[in-house]
C-alpha cells in the first residue's frame, strides 16, 4: 500500500513538473510573438504584426484577444475587431480596458447605442471614470440631448476642474440649457486654463 501511495506521489509530481514546463515554452512563444510583434508595429508593417500574434494564437488568450482587437482595428478590420474585443470581455468580464477598446470598431461601424451601453457597463464597475463620464457627456450633447449630457460633464468638471476639454464641453452645455449664469462662470474658468481660447470667447459673446 505504501509503495502504492508513493507511486501516485511520485506520478503527480512529474505530472505538475511537466505542466510548469509546459507553461514556460507557451509563455516564451507567448512573449517572442508579442515582442516580433510590437517591432513590426514599430515599422508599419501592421499585416506582418497581425500574423505574428495569429501564428501563435489560442482562444483563451486574454492578452492576444485584447492585442489583436487593437491591430485589426488599426488595420480597418472593424467586425474583426470588435470579435476579438468581445472574446477578451467574455474571458475578463470586469475589464475596463476591452471594454474601452471594442468601443473603437463599434463606433467606428455606426453603433452608437452599443457604445453608449459599453460606456454604461463601465461605469457600473467605475462610476468615478472619467473617460467613460466624459464621452458619454460629449455623445449626448452631440445629440442635442443637453440635460443627460450635463449629469455626465458635471461629474468630469469636478474630478478634474481644470480640465480644458470637459471644462469647454460643459460651459456650452449649461448654456444650450439656458443656465446663462453658470455658462458665464465656467467660460471665465475656462479662460484661466486657456486665455486665447476663441470658443470660451465665443460662448461669454452670447450671453452678453
């Protein structure tokens, strides 16, 4: 029995031995792909950076799922990369960084409800992130829709309020809402961060 016992013992240690090394040679591979892959990038040769990850690609791979999501996309390939972008969220569901990343190719073919879904999804996970806050705020102010815009840029101006681009973005939205006061305010604010700048001048020019 005993020599039963050690017999197994033995068995699965050579057998985790043999998972470890097996794990390196797929973790070199890995990295000598991802490296002959940023080198291509880094000469423009996209198709050649794209094949190098393809070569060496597996479904269940985060980081090529997520890698490849970014060069199709650089590449034009938008229905590609959305696919690829979409396999990193199932295999890391809680990822910002993919979700940010499909938002790309979708709105690059036209989806802007999806990305408006894919800006929500992380803010339930990061209500606090301001790339997310601030480009739903720009999406609806270019819709018109001025009052779901605010909620957004409000909570930008205040993360960051010195911020030119959410400061600018939210004095005319408070101005499209007529909350002329306010507008005068955060023109003003936003003078401070660019003193020339023409669309904060432009703005206090309608209030006046």
């Amino acid at each position: 029995m005993k020599k039963q016992i050690g017999s197994l013992v033995i068995t699965g240690i050579l057998f985790s031995l043999a998972l470890q090394s097996g794990a390196q040679v797929n973790y070199k591979t890995l990295q000598a792909a991802f490296e002959k892959s940023y080198m291509l990038e880094w000469k423009n040769d996209r198709t050649a950076a794209i094949k190098a990850l393809k070569d060496v690609y597996t479904e269940d791979s985060y980081e090529l799922n997520l890698r490849l999501g970014w060069m199709t996309y650089q590449e034009g390939l938008f229905t590609e990369s959305a696919a690829y972008y979409q396999k990193a969220i199932k295999l890391k569901p809680y990822s910002i960084e993919a979700k940010f990343g499909l938002a790309y190719p979708v709105s690059a073919l036209g989806n802007w409800d999806q990305v408006i879904t894919l800006y929500n999804d992380i803010l339930q996970i990061d209500p606090q992130n301001t790339l997310a806050n601030y480009r739903l705020g720009s999406i609806y102010y270019g819709r018109e829709d001025y009052t779901r815009a605010e909620k957004y840029l409000e909570k930008v101006a205040n993360l960051w309020p010195f911020d030119y681009d959410s400061m600018i973005l939210y004095a005319w939205t408070t101005l499209k809402l007529g909350k002329y006061r306010e507008a005068q305010v955060l023109f003003n604010k936003v003078l401070l961060i660019k003193p020339t700048d023409e669309s904060a001048k432009e703005g206090l020019g309608l209030i006046r």
